[in-house]
C-alpha cells in the first residue's frame, strides 16, 4: 500500500516540471506584440522584424526586416491567407498584402497611408474596405482623437477604386490599459467595424452611413454620437434578415431596405440599444447594459435596462420589459420562446412572445458578467472569478440526479442534499485571482483569462446562436469583417464579450491568394474545407480576370522563408497541414473558461484552471505563473503563449 501511495504522489510531482516552456523561440529584439491567426501561425513583432512562426512547434516560418512596428500594424483579411502590412516612413507610406504562410507581397499600394483599424472584405466581388488612421499612437490615458480615412480597393491587386476621408476626428481607444504605460497604440475597437452587404457599404463611426460600396456613391447618412459617455460599444452590432438591415443609435432601430437601401421604419425611444437578436418576425433588442470606460478599462453601467420586441414589418414595439436591475448581461435563448438575462441579482427567464416574466431567482454571483447556455441546456451565469450553472427546466425538482463533483472550489451535491438546496443551482465555481503582486497587472490577467472562451465563438451561449445574428444567413453573404476585438479582446468587459461572441466564428470556405493557390494538389486534399482560388469566375459568374496572373507574389523582402528551403512535397505537406489546423479551428467550440488563480497541490504556483462550462469540473491546469498582459491559447493544439522580453513561449495545457 505504501508503494503503491508513494507511486501516486511521485506521478503527481511529476507534472510540475512540465512548468517548462513546451518551445521557446528566442527573436532578434524585444517583442512588442504577438498574434494568432487562423492558420496555427503566430506574428510577432519585435524592435527590428515582423516574424511568423509555427504555432506548434515554434519554427520560425518568415522573417522580414521591418524596424519597430505597432500592433496595428499587422491586420489578418478573414477567411483569406492574406494579411495586411502597413509601414509607415513619414512622408511615405505603403499598404501590403501579404501571404501568411510564406511572407511574400501578393500586391503594394502607395496611396494609402496609416494604420488598418478595421476592414470589411468581400472576396466574390473582389472588394475590400479598409479603415486607416495615420499615427494611432499617443499617451496612455489621454483624450486621444484621429480622423480616419476610408479605402476601397480591389482585393485581388490592390487598386484603388475611391476613398473618403471622414469629417471630423473621432474619438478612439488604447490597445491596452494599465499604469505608466507611456506611448501605446490607439485603435478603433470602441466602434463596430464596416459591413459589406448587398453592394453596400454600411460605415458605423460618425452614426451610421452608407455607399455603393464599388462606387463610393452615398445612399444614406444619418450623424449621431455611437459612443455614449465616453463607453465602448454601447450600440449594437448591426444584424439582418431577408429583408432588412437592422442598424441602432441614438435610442432608435433603423431598417434599411437590403434592396432600396431606404430605411423603411423607425423604432424610437428605447435607450442604449446594446444588443440584437432577429428570430423570425421579431427584432429582440437588449437595453442598457454594462460597458468598458475608454479612459481606464474599468465597467461602467449605462440604463434604462430592459428587453424589448419589434416586429419587424412595421417596427411597431409588441413589448419591453422593464423589470431587470443595475448590471444587465447579455442576452441568450433558452428555445425560441423563452429569454434569458442576468441582472446585478437574478437569473430572469422571459417568455419571447408576450415579454413577461416566467421566472426570477438568485444567483448570488458578484458582479455578474455574462449569462450562456452549456450543451446540457443549463444557465450558466459568470463574472470574473466564480460561474455557476442554473436549471431553467419548468418542472423544477423533476430532473435527474445531481452530479456528484469534488475538488477545488467545486460545491459537490449528493442526492440527498438535493432537497435542501434551491433546487435551480446544478454547480458552482470560484478561482479567486492570487492576492500577491501588482493588483492592477493582476486584474488584467484575471479578466484576459476569463475572456478566452469568448475568443472562440462560445456558440454555446445560445441554442440558436445562428439565427439571433444572422449566420444563418452565411451561405448567401459573402462578406466577412474584421476589428481588433478578435485579439484585443482582454481589454473589453465580458459582458461586451459574451453579447459578440457567436459572431467570431471562423468558417470553413477560405479564399486563397498566396502559396495555396499555387499548389493545385492542395484544393482537393482537406476534406470539409472549401478552398475558392479567385482566378476566373466568381461564385456568382461574373469574371473577375486571373488574380494569380495579374499578381505574381514578391520574396525580395523575406529573409530565412522555410519554404525557400523546401522540396515541391515537402512544401505541400506543410501548407496541407496549416489548412488542418485551419479546419480544426472551424470546428472548435469553446468548452472550458479560464481562471488565473493560485493552482493547488502539487503544482503550488499561480496559473491557470480550466473550467467545463458544461460540466462545473476543473477540467485543465496551465502552469504559466507570470504570463504577459497578451497571452492567448490556441485550442487546437493545446498551447497558451506568452512573451517575455525577446522570447516567444508556448506553454501545454495539461487535461486532468
């Protein structure tokens, strides 16, 4: 028996070593930023080279000799092998497309000039809408105003079709929060990015305007305030059905025609419109809510906090509901009839057809964040440190047993402790941040944590996730958008998060403009992906000409490209395998939600637990003590990154 205990306990500590890096890449200077992409490359940006490493292993794939760039600097086009370089050189400037797997330029234009904010792409049309500011960069912590200008440019070469520059300066959000900071990037997460829809191009800065989007030729423009008291998004993302474009602000509903482009109603007076949903006939909007300050990155609540229903022929109010608290979350739906929300103390349950209240209990979470819908049907409420899971089954007391969970903060229920429990509670967990070190740096780190099952997807939060924002609708819109919330999103409270995160989702179509194209055997290799090479007709019949002819990629500013060093099947094999981890991503749903906390015995050190939102089980360790304020996993292949100095580090995440 002592042999057999003394076996256990050796196994145990055996793990701590694994407190290791899994691979190190030591880079030519400090690194300032990092990023994942779609494709398990990392980009990396340090004070002399942009470089591009191997997700998995940590190879170093493309280098180019660039200087010190921001963040801003590196732009990913969704749904493309494409990603955008800006380099600016004073008087002069230039805009790049590039191939994510090799380094080299597909196209360079010389009349744009700044930072990419944000984009909108539509490759079967071959358009791309870029927002650039020049100079994203100031003090931390000051009022920071930029005008941006507004590119639209051929995808395929780079050419420019028209421009705009905007009227006046807007205001714009750091890429980070923090004390004595100094000079940062400033970005323009703090508005929703442009939208590619019908020919048209929706902008959502100065209110909410729109153009041919070939032409530039306005089609309508309405001037209102998007930010309200200095708040990140507190309008709604836009969403739409058959008919209609549903666009907030300034306490109203617009539907635009999708054929007219004429709004065909108005909906007024229902406050800060956070958040939309079109199920059917009935626009669902939630508002009033909780909203990142610009200033510090702290939360801020903005009412009146309610839920309303449109019905959208008309845009005549069917109901509101009124009864919800200071601290609104998210909204989510249990079925198609039946509303979920949290508010600072209760789980609400609202019937969606007359927007009354069905049920009402307390779920004693400080500060609630975010309310989502694990696979089993249950409520699941959080904040930063503590989620719990909720039956919102109408035949309370008639479900099945229990799940008897022990370990770490889990509360364990036996059958029969049931009946003195409330009976809507299933689990509950809290990892508490570590109380040592710098608090400020640590709440960062914590609230980062948290959000990283938000980044991918979380398509759990709603059973009909699809339908609430319009991805039902992805097989015939063929406009994809990007903003740096994707990689910035640890700066933004959950709530903002959870409300997004069905919209992050990563498709299986990829339109290819670099090295896959140009390896025909690759097209047919990756079962469930579907790979468009733009190089003849479009998936609507019009002729776009021969994209690969007219731009033959460049390599004159790449230095040490593994695919320079490799043979034609050698190189397929490893473009084959960046489309799997492509593929893998397509599938992922996010299952565990992150806590930085102080890691039990035996590991005895600060890291990160892994939660099951499903289960209520800490289900994954990641011993990483003193991640950097930007770390990220990447789920499909179990690794979180972290820089420090001049090293990029890739640490595992361990299964219980």
């Amino acid at each position: 028996m002592k042999a057999i205990l003394f076996l256990c306990l050796l196994c145990l500590f055996a793990a701590v070593p694994l407190a290791q890096p899994a691979w190190q890449a030591n880079l030519d200077s400090k690194v300032h930023f990092y990023q994942t992409t779609d494709f398990g490359v990392i980009l990396a940006g340090t004070e002399r080279s942009l470089y591009a490493l191997d997700g998995q292993t940590g190879e170093r794939i493309w280098r180019r000799s660039t200087g010190r760039i921001e963040e801003t600097a590196v732009t990913p086009v969704p749904d493309t092998d494409i990603i955008l370089f800006t380099k600016d050189e004073g008087s002069k400037s230039r805009l790049e497309a590039v191939d994510l797997l090799s380094g080299s330029r597909i196209w360079q234009s010389e009349k744009v000039k700044g930072d990419v904010m944000q984009l909108a792409v539509d490759p079967a049309n071959d358009l791309i809408a870029v927002v650039l500011v020049k100079t994203p960069r100031g003090n931390s912590g000051e009022d920071f105003k930029r005008k941006p200008i507004i590119h639209v440019l051929q995808l395929s070469t780079g050419e420019e079709l028209w421009k705009r520059e905007f009227d006046g300066s807007i205001e714009m959000m750091p890429a980070r929060f923090g004390e004595n900071l100094g000079e940062i990037a400033y970005t323009l997460d703090n508005y929703r990015p442009p939208l590619i829809l019908d020919g048209r191009l929706f902008l959502f800065y100065e209110g909410a305007t729109s153009y041919d989007a070939r032409t530039g030729k306005e089609k309508e423009r309405e001037k209102f305030k998007m930010n309200e008291n200095g708040l990140a998004l507190t309008e709604a993302d836009p969403v739409f059905d058959d008919n209609h474009v549903y666009i907030s602000g300034r306490g109203k509903i617009r539907a635009v025609n999708r054929k007219t482009g004429q709004v065909d109603w108005t909906a007024d007076d229902l406050g800060v419109c956070a958040e939309m949903a079109v199920i059917g006939r009935t626009l669902f909007v939630r508002t009033g809510g909780q909203f990142t300050r610009l200033k510090d990155g702290e939360i801020s609540a903005k009412g009146p906090f309610g839920v309303s229903a449109i019905d959208t022929k008309n845009g005549k109010t069917l109901w509101r509901y009124k009864g919800a608290d200071k601290g609104l979350t998210n909204f989510v739906f249990a079925d198609a009839n039946t509303i979920l929300i949290a508010d600072k103390d209760d789980l609400i349950t609202i019937d969606a057809r007359e927007g009354k209240r069905i049920g009402k209990f307390e779920h004693e979470i400080e500060k609630a964040q975010f309310v989502l819908l694990n696979e089993s049907g249950q409520a699941v409420v959080g904040g930063r440190d503590e989620i719990a899971a909720f039956s919102i089954d109408s035949k309370k007391g008639n479900r099945s047993e229990l799940p008897a969970l022990a370990g770490g903060s889990m509360r364990y229920f036996s059958k029969s402790q049931a009946g003195s429990l409330r009976s809507d509670e299933i689990w509950r967990v809290k990892h508490k941040a570590p109380d040592r070190g710098a608090f400020r740096v640590i709440a960062g780190i914590a609230l980062r944590a948290t959000a990283l099952y938000f980044r991918y997807g979380g398509l759990a939060t709603s059973a009909i996730g699809f339908a609430r924002t319009g991805l039902n609708l992805a097989g015939t819109v063929n406009s994809f958008r990007w903003s740096g919330l994707r990689s910035r999103f640890g700066s933004f409270d959950l709530t903002t998060l959870a409300s997004n995160s069905a919209r992050n989702y990563v498709t299986r179509r990829i339109y290819a403009y670099g090295s896959i194209a140009r390896t025909p055997n690759l097209l047919n290799r990756i079962n469930g992906l579907q790979i468009v090479v733009p190089s003849g007709a479009d998936i609507r019949g019009r002729v776009i000409g021969n994209v690969i002819g007219r731009a033959t990629p460049s390599r004159g500013d790449v230095q040490e490209s593994i695919l320079d060093r490799l043979d034609p099947v050698r190189q397929a094999e490893r473009l084959s395998n960046y489309l799997l981890r492509r593929k893998r991503l397509a599938e992922l749903r996010g299952n565990y939600m992150y806590f930085y906390t102080d890691l039990p015995k035996p590991f005895d050190r600060k890291g990160l637990i892994g939660v099951n939102v499903h289960t209520g089980r800490d289900s994954r360790f990641i011993l990483a003590s003193d991640p950097d304020a930007r770390f990220v996993t990447d789920e499909s292949v179990n690794l979180l990154y972290s820089a420090d100095g001049n090293r990029l580090q890739a640490f595992d995440i361990l299964n219980r």
